[in-house]
C-alpha cells in the first residue's frame, strides 16, 4: 500500500509557466524529468532556454505523467481540467493543483480517481473552501492540505532577505522591484488622472479576450489633452490589465514593464495632435502575429467612462462587472432573439449597444448584465441563426474607486 513511483524519466506537465511554474520545471528537470510547458505566453526561444519542450493543453494530457498547475482563475481557466480533459490524459496521471480552486472540476477529478483512470491528486486550494467534500477528505488518493505554500523558516527568511536587499537598492537608486507603492504623482495630476487609471486597467482586461490568443505586441495611441499629461503611470495600468489576463504572478504598476520585458512582449507608445472627436481619448491595440484587437475609450465629463471603440466598431458602453460581446450578422431580428433568449434564462439586461460598419454586413452587440453567463446560456446563444461569436467579457475591478496596485 506504500508503494510509490519515480520521477525519473517521467514527463511532467506544466500549466502555466510563469515565474512559480518556471521554478517548477528547474527543480523537476534535477530530478531527471521530461518537462512539457503550456503558457499563452511561453515562445519557442524561452522553452528551448529553460530545456522544456512547449506543448499545447492536449499533447500535456496526452503524454503527462504528472500534470501541475501553476495558472490564474479566469473565465478561460475556470473548470479547465474538466471530464473532457480528464478523458485525454494517459492512464494512471496525476495532478498537483497548488495554483487556484476552480481550475479543476473537482467532482470530475473525483470519479476519474474512483474509475481508476487518474492515479491520485495532491490540492491544496479548492472551488468551495474551506473543502468540506467528504469525496476529497476521505480519498486514499487525494492529499489535501491548506494552502501554506510560504509556510517554511527558509522561506520566512528569503523574505526578509529581500526586502532588505530591496530598500538597500532604493538608497543606492537602482531600480525599484516589488514596490507595493505607486509610481510618484502630485496630487492634483493624480486626482485629474484617477477616472482614466481605472479605465486603462479595464480595457487592458477586456482586449485580450477579443485577441484570443496572448499578445506579443502592444500599441498604446493617446489623443487630445491627454498628450500634454504625463502618461507613464497610464500606461502601466493598460499594461497590468493586459498582462493579468494570463500570469498567475502578481502584476503591479511597478513591475508591469519589467512582466513585459521577461514575457516578450514588445510594446510602442505614441502621443497624436490629430483631432478624434473627443476632449480625451485613448486606444489600446495587441497583436500576436497578423490577429489584432483593440479597444478606444474616453472620459465624458459628467458622465464618466465609456468604451467608444470595439475593434472597428463604434459603441458607447459605460464598463461594467459583467459584459456580453457578440459578433453576428446585421439582420433582422437578431436583437428581439438574444434579449428573448437572456430572459427566458432570467438574464437581467443592463443596456445594450450595436454598431456596424456596413448595412447588412457583419456587426457588433455589446451588452451589460447583472450577473455572469453560465456555458449552456453561450452555447444557446451559439445556436441563434447568423450569431457568429459570443463571449462573457468579466472586470475584475469595476467597481473599484482605483486600480488595484
């Protein structure tokens, strides 16, 4: 009953290569494991730096003996190793979460252990916590502790270690690391500033959705009288909302860039006189390869932010927690059958918006909701006749008075 097996020549599978999953590879790869990689982010040239092979989600099922975690909970994650999933990896696989609770369907989890198929599961985080699923505290195969993944005398030290060495890099004026405060701003310029530090982050969250895909290039357009303000701090925001969508590492205004820097994403910043129709604007465009997204948006006085620009399509939308983004065909009816379709699942619509470049041509409906979509509401929504496209847009801090730092 205590018998066990190596790590050695074992492949091991890795969602989520960002700093604490590429810590994760270097410690595995001594114990002579094959390491695959999965990250958004992850380019050939890095994985062939850190001496892993980069992999897409179903080659790790495929061929993963140990499959770890090391992601944040989004809409993209959320519920990611599903029974779907489960059924492609190898028999006999096992997987660690240490990341976020949700990431794995638990109860699918559960009755792949039970048939045998997924050997046993070590988690430390979980959907519902604290965890009080007997399913998951009584299984012989399933460890589970509490989330105490800092909870050692080394690593209560190292901390200490580094925040001296940190403020000793202050008073030498190096460059500023893990800096929980924001950069310097007077107060006035950052009372004027604070509505479009708030929007900058959202949009940031919100583009990177419609690119589907991690960007490797981001472009940052500011229009009107914003090009006499200083807009550094602006732009970290855009950069720490674009960035969080896919790191599980804690991005900040501080670190933005330097997150930017390590990940490989190259970034362009330009200031235009040109007049667009607005007292302030600005827009965020990323790219990864020739698929490019953007979002314009602006600050009307007296009547707060708004999202004017969706890829090419005009809109006003004021940001909020919960968004619908559909793509469909400009023709009739189309709006009277997604706002049907909202209500019979007990949908409360907020406001909706639709723009189109052309009649009769493809166009965009955006909508704010009082609560999330669950995937049958998407999949329903899929169905309708010359809908193309729908996504549930989240925001993480629409509510917030300011980004968080």
């Amino acid at each position: 009953s205590f018998k066990g097996v190596e790590l050695y020549k074992k492949n091991l599978g890795i969602i989520g290569m960002g700093k604490i999953g590429t810590e994760v590879a270097k410690r595995a790869k001594s114990f002579g494991m094959n390491i695959l990689g999965y990250d958004p982010y992850l380019s050939s040239e890095r994985a062939k730096k850190l001496g892993i092979t980069k992999a897409n989600l179903d080659t790790i099922a495929r061929e993963s003996d140990f499959i770890t975690i090391h992601t944040p909970l989004t809409n993209e994650t959320r519920n990611l190793i599903n029974e779907d999933y489960l059924k492609k990896t190898k028999k006999g696989v096992r997987f660690i979460n240490c990341a976020r609770g949700g990431i794995i369907d638990e109860k699918a989890l559960v009755n792949a252990i039970q048939s045998g198929h997924v050997a046993g599961a070590a988690l430390d985080v979980f959907s519902k916590e604290p965890v009080a699923d007997p399913e998951i505290l009584e299984n012989p195969n399933i460890i589970v502790t509490p989330h105490l993944g800092a909870s050692t005398v080394e690593a209560q030290e190292k901390v200490a270690q580094e925040v001296s060495a940190e403020i000793i890099d202050i008073f030498e004026t190096k460059s500023v690391t893990n800096a929980v405060n924001m950069p310097q701003m007077s107060g006035e310029t950052q009372q004027k500033m604070k509505p479009y530090l708030l929007l900058g982050e959202q949009i940031g969250q919100l583009v990177v959705p419609l690119l589907k895909k991690a960007p490797k290039k981001i472009e940052i357009n500011y229009f009107g009288e914003l090009i006499e303000e200083d807009t550094d701090l602006l732009t970290r925001t855009m950069v720490k909302g674009v960035l969080s969508h896919h790191l599980s590492d804690s991005v900040n205004l501080i670190n933005a860039f330097h997150l930017l820097k390590e990940q490989g994403v190259s970034y362009n910043v330009q200031k235009n006189a040109s007049n667009i129709g607005f007292a302030n604007y600005m827009e965020l465009t990323v790219a990864n390869g020739d698929v490019t997204a953007s979002i314009g948006a602006t600050v009307l006085n007296g009547y707060g932010a708004r999202i004017v620009k969706m890829n090419n399509y005009r809109i006003d939308v004021r940001p909020e927690k919960f968004m619908l983004y559909i793509k469909h065909q400009d023709i009739p009816g189309m709006i009277g059958k997604v706002g049907s379709l909202l209500g019979d699942y007990q949908i409360n619509i907020g406001t909706m918006q639709v723009g189109r470049t052309i009649v009769g041509g493809e166009a965009l409906m955006v909508l704010t909701l009082d609560k999330t979509l669950d995937a049958d509401v998407i999949k329903a929504l899929s169905k309708i006749k010359g809908l193309e496209e729908a996504q549930i847009l989240e925001l993480e801090n629409a509510d917030s008075e300011f980004p968080n730092k």
